[in-house]
C-alpha cells in the first residue's frame, strides 16, 4: 500500500466559507499544472466524491460553503502581489468546478498573501492596513483587499459582525474592480436586456435578469415561482421537488445566456450561474432566531450555489445583486423600489449584507466600475494536510 504524503496547507475561513487553502510551490510537481492530477488532489483533501454526502474522510463539510480549495502563488502580472486560483469541489460527483471565483475566500486570499509571505514585510506597517491586490485567475478580474495589520502581521480579532459568521473578527474591506464580463463578446448583460422573459420547459415563463458581475446570475422575482423571498434553508433543501425547479430555471438562464450549449453541458458546470430570487423587504426572522425588520433592509434575497439554498450569500452573489441593484429597470432594482442608488442592503437567511456598487451608462451600455462589501477572515488551523501518495 502507498503510505500517506504530507502537503503544507492552511484551513482557513472568509466570509460565510471555508477552504484549504496551498502555496503553488507547496504542492506536489503535479498538481502545480492544471489537471487532472490537481482535480484528484483537492477531491481526496476535501473528502469527495462522497455517495453519502458527509465528508468524513476529509477536510469538507458537505456544504458548498466548505467545498473549497485555494491556491496562491506570486503574481507575474503588473501591478498585482498574488494571483489566486480557486476550485469548488462537488461533494458527491466527479469533478471540480473552475468556472468561477468565491467572494468569500477572496477576503481570505488577501490573508493568507501576508500570512503565506507573499507580501514584503516593509510593506507590513506596525499598525494600519496592508493593501493587498489579488488577480483572479478564474475569471481575469483584480480583487483588492484592504487587510488590518497589527504588530506588523495580520489582525485577525476584532468587533465586526458578519451575519452567517458566529463569533466577530476583524473588517476587511473588499472592492472587486471592474466585474462585469469584457471576454471576447461579453458584456454585464449577456442577452442585451435588463429583463428577459426566461421560458423553462416543465416550469413555466416569467421575468429574469440576467447577469455577468462577480459571477453570472438568474435573478427571477420570488412571487412568480410561489415564494416570499424570506424563505430559510431547511423550507428549500429539504424539498427535492423545489431543487429540481431551481435547476431547471439555471439551466435555461445558462443557455440564454450563453455560458452552455446543451442542457447536459449543466451537470458539469455547478457552480456557473447561480439561481437567485429577490422580493420586497418584509420581516422575518433569520436563521440565528435574529429578528430582522423590513426597514432594515432594501430588498430580500435568496441564492442557490450547487443545487441547494445557501445559508447566508456567497460573496460574488452580492456582488451580482450590488451591481444589478444599481441598474434601474433589473429586478434586483425593482425590488428595492427602482431608482438610482449606489448602496444596497439585502436579507439573506443569516441576516443582512451592505454592498456599495458604482455603475454608469454610456449609450445604453452599463458599466460597473466597482463593488465594495466588508467580510472577515481567520486562519483555523495551519500545517500539513494528509492524503494517500496514490490518490492523485
């Protein structure tokens, strides 16, 4: 039998996720390049394939949220420190995801750069805070993180709550530049409308806004598909008959939007669009047992990241809804009550999220400069990570 190999690697946590997260030079010669044997890697860390959706035999927690691997190394490219690749790994089907970021692990990735010493430590001010810029080498997009420093390394204890986070940490601010979609014919909505009438066979047809910031999204209003928009978890997930819904309604945005050619394209593409539905602000209690008043809040959303309901929002989501709330005319804006607005605050299962968003039109084109959100970020544990010399 081949013994165990031993990997340098850091369990940490961003916003409302957690993943693994590696130096590029840390890992083993064969998985420094894209692969296969990089896919087989990160799975056997993470704990999958795994039929019975529990990760015991690895680092996940069966959730999309802690289905992650990272990987950093020092960026070639100008004007930025690291580049950071990330792979969402299915926790019972064969394959890893690369199709998209984590806004999340995006405020870890600032982090980590300076606890993996990728930053000078001349740069590393006794009291302050170390401005990190990050190249997303899944989508080609710069994400710069402003990280609080104390006695020249990272602060990561202070008093910022983050709902969907149990214990406060310290406030990194994020601010996603330019995130809309400029690939060869891309654009910040793929179809060329703020709302397209989305038919999905075996669903129905009603309104959707389709999107490309921070990573594409469907956005349909919660009422025509039989919601409230304060819906938590448990009514969602444990409803087989809803996920299959929710599937469907993906796969058609994917297609009108482009990002696949055939339906069956979808089962390998999880994690690229996401499914989201947006209602007006009403109360609810959120799923910490928070009371969470409709004038609290803007607009109500809920999203779906690989098949089921998240328990807070995924990081790049907001960025989507910042920006689509921006727009006049979306749904995301409609539901805030339309108009002009460069801020946005939204009700997610765990609480509410604050995202800042600067759009601008220029003959009917939108264009979004920036999207800004506060998250926070802890190392877990740090070490080694063990798995079989013959899994990869």
């Amino acid at each position: 039998m081949v013994p165990q190999i031993k990997v340098p690697a850091t369990y940490l946590r961003g916003g409302t996720s957690k993943g693994v997260f590696f130096r590029l030079e840390d890992l083993p010669e064969a998985a420094q390049v894209p692969g296969r044997a990089r896919d087989r890697l990160f799975q056997r860390v993470i704990g999958s394939p795994d039929p019975y959706s529990a990760h015991i035999d690895g680092m996940g927690g069966a959730t999309s949220s802690t289905s992650k691997c990272v990987i950093l190394s020092k960026s070639s490219r100008p004007g930025h420190d690291v580049d950071y690749l990330y792979g969402q790994i299915s926790i019972d089907k064969d394959f890893v995801d690369w199709s998209g970021n984590c806004g999340n692990l995006s405020t870890g990735a600032g982090a980590f750069a300076i606890h993996a010493g990728y930053i000078d430590s001349a740069r590393l001010a006794e009291d302050g805070v170390c401005t990190v810029r990050i190249w997303q080498a899944n989508i080609n997009k710069t994400i710069i993180a402003h990280v609080p420093v104390s006695n020249g390394q990272v602060q990561e204890t202070g008093d910022f709550e983050l709902d969907g986070v149990t214990f406060p940490a310290a406030e990194i601010v994020l601010e996603f530049m330019d995130p809309s979609d400029d690939s060869e014919g891309g654009s910040l909505f793929p179809t060329g409308n703020l709302v397209d009438q989305l038919d999905v066979p075996g669903v129905g047809s009603f309104q959707a806004t389709m999107i490309t910031a921070g990573i594409p999204t469907v956005f349909v209003n919660a009422a025509d598909i039989g919601y409230t928009g304060s819906e938590l978890r448990e009514a969602i997930n444990t409803d087989p008959a809803a996920l299959a819904r929710f599937e469907k309604i993906r796969v058609a945005g994917a297609l009108r939007m482009g990002l696949i050619k055939t339906p069956e394209e979808a089962a390998t593409r999880q994690h690229t669009p996401k499914i989201a539905f947006v209602a007006p602000p009403v109360d609810y209690v959120a799923s910490s047992g928070k009371m969470i008043s409709a004038s609290e809040v803007d607009l109500l959303v809920r999203a779906l990241s690989m098949g089921k309901l998240h328990h807070a929002m995924m990081g790049t989501a907001a960025v989507a809804i910042g920006t689509a709330a921006a727009i006049p005319g979306t749904l995301v804006n409609l539901a805030a009550g339309g108009g002009a607005r460069n801020v946005v605050t939204f009700g997610h299962p765990s609480g509410t999220l604050k995202v800042g968003a600067a759009a601008s039109e220029n003959g009917g084109d939108w264009k979004v400069e920036k999207v800004t959100m506060s998250r926070s970020a802890r190392v877990l544990m740090e070490g080694w990570v063990r798995i079989p010399g013959d899994s990869f």
